[in-house]
C-alpha cells in the first residue's frame, strides 16, 4: 500500500532513496534546509567561473550506471562522461608521479619510480579487483543489521584481510614512500588513517587504477541535477528552504514533523541529513545514541575548502591534483590523534577546468583547494587566509608559476560553515570514517530501534562515507522502508 514517506535533506543518499520509494509506489516529499538541493554536492557560479562546493572524484562508474539502470535510464540521458587520461598527478618534494587511465600507464609508472615494482602492483590490484566484485555485488548490498551478513563465501576466506590494515599491506610489497603514498591514497576517502582501515578496503585501490577517474562535463553537481529530473519524473516533491526542525513521536511512532513552523503529518520519516543532528531532531528519549557514543567514533576529516577564480592558466598542473610534498604521518597525527591545525599539511588542488571549458571562461582557471582538517577545531577567519597563504606558496613553488596576483576572487568553507549548512556534527566533511570496528552492522543503523517507522541514511550510516555509498545508502533504505511499511 502506498505511504505518505517524508525525507530530511536532498543529498545523494536522500534523492537515491526518494527516487526508489516513488518508483515503489509511494508518495514521497523532500524536506531540504537550505536554497538548492545537493547537500555536501552543490555547486556555484561566479563570472563565468563554476564550482562544485564539495565532490569532485567521480570514481566507481559502474554505481552510477546501476542506479540509472534501476530506472531504464543511462547517465548519458543526463551527463556526458569523461574518462580522465592522466587520472591524476601527484606532487612531491623532488619529484611528479603522473597515475594514468590505464594499468599499462601505471605499471610504466611505478618503474620508473621504483624498478620491478609493477610485479607486485599487478597481483595487488587483483586482489583489490577481487574484493571489489565481493564488496559491491555481495556485502555492501546489506543494510547492516546484522553481522552475518559480512559471512559469505567469499568473504570467510579473506578473513584475515579484515584485520590486516591496508597501511601493513602496502608496506610489505613496496619500500618507495612515494609508491606507499600513492597506495594508501584511495582509502583516505574512507575517512580514516590507511593503518586503522582493513586491508579489504583495497577494492578502492582498484576503483582508482582499475576503473579510473571520470568527470561529468559541466561538474558533479550535474549527477545531482540528473537525480533531480529523475526524482521529479516519478512524481518526488522537493521542497528547498524547508528546514525539518523536530520529529513528533507518538506510541514510539513518529507521527509528524515540523517544518518552518507547520506541522505535517506523514506515515513514514526518512532522514537523509547527518545522523547525530537527525536524532536531536527527536525527544532525548526517543534517540538511540548518547552524546558518549558520538564522541568516541573516529570521524572523517573536515576541510578547510578554497574556491578561486585565475584569470590565467595554471601550468604543469592536471586536472586533480595531490600535493603530498610534505610528512603525511605528521599530518595525519593532527587529524585524529591530537587535534590540531596542521603545521604543513598535505592538500589537493582541483583544476577542473583543465579538461572542461564549461567551468572556467576563456584563458581562465577554476581552482578549487582542500585541506583535510581535524573536525571541531577551531576556525576563524585569520586562520584561513594563514592556510590559503601556505598553500598558495607551496603551489607556486611546485609548478614554477607565480599565481598570487591572478586571482580574481576566493571564497572559502571550514568546520563553522559546515555545522551551518549541513548541521553536521563537528563539522566533518563526509560522515563517519570506514575503520574495522565501524564497518557494516556495527555502523548507526537504517533504521531506529526505538521509533518504528523512522529511518536513517546517508554517509553516517551504512555503507560509509562517498558519493557511490551514499547512491547504496538510499537504495538500502528504500528496500527496507518498502519491506516494513507495504500493507
Ligand atoms: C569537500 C568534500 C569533498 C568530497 N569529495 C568527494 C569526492 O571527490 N568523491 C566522493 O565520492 N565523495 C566525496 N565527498 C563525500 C560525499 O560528498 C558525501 O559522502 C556525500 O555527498 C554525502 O551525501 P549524504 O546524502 O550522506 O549527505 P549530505 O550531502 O550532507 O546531505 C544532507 C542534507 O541534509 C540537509 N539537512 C540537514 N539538516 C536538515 C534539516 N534539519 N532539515 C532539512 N534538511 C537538512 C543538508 O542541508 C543536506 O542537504 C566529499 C565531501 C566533501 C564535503
């Protein structure tokens, strides 16, 4: 039987759920706090510039396909793809590592760097291919009720890999730091340090060399506006400047919620916005997580974010851009073991329109800038333009190019704005990190053990942190609401 479903938010995980509840049947009505939709993905254009705020690496093509595929669509009938050749430079003190579209490239790659390395690159990356196919057609399809789940037949003889850390794995088949870092790369999207994320997780190391790195002309937020059309198509309403401000419990159901001083009554409450901040939206009696529980979870970094306009061409740059010129140990420390600003951070510097004219005008650069940062530190306007000078330093140093004085406008985003857009908690970037014991069932869960008909998604719950997660994330939901609430 159809129900009236209300969704808190439009990110990836609330639009992916709200297109699979209305393709099910049901009457499904988004609730976003702020102007546009997106969440953690949108996007702004100033002079002819084009900025997506938050995502950029568009990896795991083969999710965005699925999801599509469910509707009879094609991320053509919406987007035009590319595959990035090269997928990305990394910087270091002395040298460039440039990661190809291929495995070929890459292999000639790790040679030059480090002779008879790509021996032991190509038996890693099956591997990593391996637990890709196990992990996305077969475990991270759960919703993470319980821990059998994790029990396949697959995943019981890789046992081991679930208490080995990525970080040991790399380092018993590669002795160059370079190669180390560039391993240890893709399970930063994860959320956690490469030596407290099980070795498992390797199948990112295959979603970066194996699948590649592709861009949506025009940016991501494009996926965000093709989920919109799709949404709208079967029969979504999506309200902006709609800021959910309680959920209203009766008998340990929820009845209604309050928007914008209305109250409304629906069969079924969804959130898609940041878990800690869905439950404040409850009584403290109704809430399944205590302050404590909170405090004690390892959460993925927050980012100190510049968005720049050059009115030139910045040189010897790609399109994503890595500068790990500096002791990635020492700033991972400052991160999650005592946190603090960093005193010479790692960052990433996104170019975008190196490979894509729409984003910048003519002769012009859309510079884009991240920091990983410590979530809940402290952050004030002098620290920011103190960042945005040492990096901006260390740019120019890398690339030979001075650059200072070819910006147009910059605008910034920290902890505070993320806490004032997204209500996130403490202001991390993208959700609760990946670690062992914060895989799978042992994650907040979809839905409330206290509230009958309330669900959770998004990247605090399962399966994590990231874009594709976050497309699971309101599929699983979906499955589960529609098992629970169809009669
Ligand atoms: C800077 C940055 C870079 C990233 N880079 C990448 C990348 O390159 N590749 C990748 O795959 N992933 C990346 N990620 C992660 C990815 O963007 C996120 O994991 C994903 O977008 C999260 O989607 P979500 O649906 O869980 O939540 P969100 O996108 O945060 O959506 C939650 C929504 O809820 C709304 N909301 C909150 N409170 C309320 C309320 N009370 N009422 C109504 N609405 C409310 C918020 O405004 C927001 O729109 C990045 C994230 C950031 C921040």
């Amino acid at each position: 039987m159809s129900k009236n479903i209300a969704i808190i938010g439009s990110g990836f995980s609330a639009l992916s759920a709200s297109c699979h509840l209305a393709k099910a049947g049901h009457k499904v009505t988004i609730f976003e706090k702020n102007e546009t939709i997106g969440g953690r993905c949108r996007q702004f254009k100033k002079d002819g510039f084009t900025f997506d705020i938050g995502p950029s690496w568009y990896w795991m093509p083969d999710i965005f396909d699925k999801f599509f595929a469910e509707f009879g669509k094609k991320t053509s009938d919406y987007y035009e793809l590319d595959k990035l050749s090269p997928a990305y430079k990394i910087f270091f003190k002395d040298d460039t590592i440039t990661i190809g579209d291929c495995m070929d490239k890459i292999c000639l790659e790790f040679e030059r760097i480090e002779k008879g390395s790509s021996i032991p690159l190509r038996k890693f990356i099956k591997t990593a291919q391996e637990n890709y196919d196990i992990a996305i057609n077969k475990v991270v399809l759960k919703p993470g009720i319980s821990p059998l789940e994790l029990v396949t037949p697959e995943t019981v003889t890789r046992l081991d890999q679930f208490f080995k850390t990525i970080s040991s794995e790399v380092r018993k088949r590669f002795k160059n730091p370079k190669l180390i870092s560039t391993l240890e790369f893709p399970v930063l999207f994860l959320g956690a340090k490469p030596n407290k994320t099980p070795s498992f997780y390797s199948f990112m190391n295959f979603a970066d060399f194996g699948l590649g790195t592709w861009h949506p002309k025009g940016g991501m937020y494009k996926v965000i506006e093709a989920m919109e059309t799709l949404s709208k198509s079967l029969g979504v309403t999506i309200n902006t400047n709609a800021s959910v401000s309680k959920i209203n419990v009766n008998n340990k159901k929820a009845t209604s919620i309050e928007v914008n001083t209305k109250v409304l009554n629906f069969d079924v409450v969804l959130s898609g916005a940041d878990y800690h901040h869905s439950e404040t939206l409850l009584n403290p009696e109704h809430r399944q997580y205590s302050e404590k529980y909170w405090s004690k979870k390892t959460f993925a970094p927050s980012s100190l974010l510049f968005y720049v306009g050059f009115n030139t061409k910045i040189e010897n740059v790609n399109h994503h851009n890595l500068f790990f010129d500096t002791d990635f140990e020492k700033h991972a420390q400052e991160i999650y073991d005592n946190p603090t600003w960093p005193s010479d951070p790692l960052f990433y510097a996104n170019f975008p329109s190196e490979t894509d004219k729409t984003m910048a005008p003519e002769g012009c650069e859309t510079g884009f800038f991240l920091i990983p940062i410590a979530p809940g530190i402290e952050d004030t306007p002098q620290l920011r333009e103190k960042y945005f000078n040492l990096i901006l330093t260390r740019l120019e140093l890398r690339i030979g190019q001075k650059v200072r004085n070819n910006i147009i406008f910059k605008e910034s985003f920290c902890v505070n704005d993320f806490i004032s857009e997204y209500n996130s908690y403490k202001g991390n970037a993208y959700g609760m990190a990946n670690t062992l014991l914060q895989t799978a069932f042992l994650r907040p869960n979809l839905k409330s053990k206290k509230v009958s008909n309330l669900y959770f998604t998004g990247q605090l719950t399962v399966p994590g942190p990231g874009v594709p997660p976050a497309l699971i994330s309101g599929k699983l939901v979906a499955d589960l609401i529609h098992k629970h609430h169809n009669n």
